[in-house]
C-alpha cells in the first residue's frame, strides 16, 4: 500500500505504520512535537487526553525534513500575502487581539 502512495499522504501513512500514531494524532502533529535528535515524537492529548512519546524511525528523518521545508516556503508565502492570521478559540480573540 505504500508504495502506492505519494509525498505528503505517503509520509502520513509511514508515521502511522512506523510510529504507531493513530490517525488523529498524526493529523494533529506539529513542528514542536518533533524531536529530530532524539528520533521521538510527542504526542500531546492523545487517546484519553493523555500526552505521550513515541519514536521517530531514522528512515523518516528525511523525508520529513524535507517536508517541513518545502511547507516552510509555503508558509513564508503565505505569510507575505497577509494570511499568517489562525481562529482563536472562545474569549481570547477579544483577550488578545494581536495574538492571531
């Protein structure tokens, strides 16, 4: 199955088989939850609200770094083109208006 699949659903899908993420907490990974020294992800909230570590298999190290730089670039673009701005849930948008 693999070996069909391409690039972004590719990676999804090793992190998923290689990691023993659950679909959800991989959607929900972010770069700070990455540790590439350490070959260890962090998984915060998990099931049953639990955070925990897994491992990071060396084969990905790669493939997610370039990942993460080609997204960078997108993010720069984006962010050019005034759509660095996120939802900011319940009161905090009124809280903190420059936070977004």
């Amino acid at each position: 199955m693999l070996a069909r699949l391409t690039e972004t659903p590719w990676l999804m899908a090793s992190l998923l088989y290689g990691s023993g993420l659950r679909l959800m907490e991989c959607v929900r990974l972010r770069v700070k939850d990455v540790e590439f020294n350490q070959h260890q992800i962090v998984i915060r909230e998990g099931k049953g609200g639990r955070d925990r570590v897994t491992m990071l298999p060396a084969s990905l190290v790669e493939p997610l770094e370039r990942h993460l730089s080609r997204v960078k670039v997108m993010h720069e673009q984006d962010l050019q083109a005034g759509y660095g701005r996120v939802f900011q849930p319940f009161a905090l948008a009124r809280k903190y208006p420059h936070a977004d």
